[in-house]
C-alpha cells in the first residue's frame, strides 16, 4: 500500500473538504504527491481553483506543468449537495449545481488531457455518488449533476483508451459519508437526530461510511493495481444500491 502511488503527481479539487482531505492523505500514504486544489478563500492550497471558471483551470495546469512536467492523476472531487424537488429548485440553485459538479469535471478532464498525456499511467478519478445511480425525489439538481459525472466518466474512458499509454477514467459512488455534507444536511431538518438515525437506516451495513474507505476506492484506482479498470462505476456504499 505504502508504494502503490510512488512519485505519482496527482491533483485533488475540493481537497480542504472533508472526502478531499482524506484522499490527499491516502494519496500521499501511498507514496505520492497529492496537488491540493480549492477555492482561495477556503484555505491554504497548492492551486487556486475554482472548478466553474475555464481561465482557472488553464491556470491550474499552467502551473502543474511548470512545477512538476506532468500529471498522473486527476481527482475530481469538488462538489456541491442541495435538497429540493424539482418545484422547488430554483433555476439558478439547479445551474450552480450543475456547474460546480458537471461542468467542473468536464473542464478537469478536457484541461488536463495534455499534462496526463505526458504520464506513464495516467488516471482520472470522478467523484460522484449513490444519486447518480438511483433518485430521489427531494435531489432533482443534485441526481442530475451526478448522473452526469457517471456518463461523462464513461465517455471520457472510452476516449482515454485510444490513447497510449491509455488515460483510464473511473467514477466512484459514496453513500451517506461522515463529514461536512452529510452534517450540513441534518443540521437543516427540524429534528436532526431523527434524521441522522434515518440515513443510518437506509443503509444495510447500519452505519454511515468513513471518508478514508473513500479514499482507499480512490488510491486504488489512481494506482497501476487498477490497470485493467477503466469506464467503471465503484461502489463506496454499504450496500445501499443493492438494497
């Protein structure tokens, strides 16, 4: 484990969060070199960047190319989470959403095509989640941003596998995970205990997921053991799909 990302330059977007945080640990655990990217005013960070804004991510890769030559891995991970039906979501609440969690990874992945290019295995890793695989009824903006990270992974898998070496696209599903989104989420319901004993309940494992068992479906699809993976969808859920 300890060697599995060996001098692997890889950056993270929402790297101050909490599922950003713990993957630049397990990536840096592992032997490589985790690139912390988020917003300016969050914190400090390696690369400024705001995953909405074209010039940023030019920026980004402007500088990743003069510091380290190249990239091995990208982490997709910045994202947004906001409850409503599709009545109630606003249509500037459904386009911030989309924008940070689809655009973002479009314009991750477009940017940093050439710096990956330059890598001996080169990976690409799309944060996305249970709700982009199965609704909900309260997540119209939401299911829609990350459905759309699932088909775009794929999509950019296929396009990756013609290149060589080829540039492996991967993305990965959380469930209920412990952390700021799944707290920000119960703290805005009138009972948050009862909310919290809830999500507990709809998963069959009967607990909420860790942010370094993310972190672990992350490494390893940024390392050579996943070589043979690409276009797929990884499970981090407890079982919650399967239900």
């Amino acid at each position: 484990m300890s060697a599995q990302l060996k001098d692997h330059v890889v950056l993270v977007t929402g790297a101050l969060g909490t599922l950003g945080s713990a993957m630049c640990k397990g990536i840096e655990a592992a032997g490589g070199i985790a690139i912390r990217s988020d917003l300016a005013a969050r914190g400090k960070v390696d690369v400024a960047l705001d995953v909405t804004k074209e010039q940023d991510w030019k920026s980004a890769m402007e500088t990743i190319e003069r510091s380290h030559g190249r990239l091995d891995g990208l982490v997709n991970n910045a994202g947004v989470g906001t409850p409503g039906d599709v009545e109630q979501t606003s249509f500037s609440e459904w386009r911030r959403v989309m924008a940070i969690n689809a655009d973002g990874v479009f314009l991750g992945c477009k940017y940093a095509m050439p710096l990956l290019a330059k890598s001996k295995a080169p990976s690409i890793v799309n944060i996305s989640s249970a709700s982009g695989i199965v609704a909900g009824a309260n997540l119209a903006a939401y299911n829609a941003s990350k459905g759309a990270v699932r088909m775009l992974s794929k999509s950019v898998a296929l396009s990756g596998a013609r290149k060589r070496p080829p540039v492996r696209s991967n993305s990965v599903h959380p469930a209920f995970i412990e952390g700021d989104m799944v707290d920000a989420m119960v703290k805005s319901r009138p009972d948050p205990a009862k909310a919290m004993g809830k999500l507990h309940a709809q998963i069959p494992v009967g607990r909420l997921g860790q942010p370094q068992e993310v972190a672990n479906a992350v490494v390893w699809l940024l390392s050579p053991a996943s070589s043979f993976t690409t276009g797929s969808e990884v499970l981090v859920d407890g079982g919650l799909i399967a239900g």
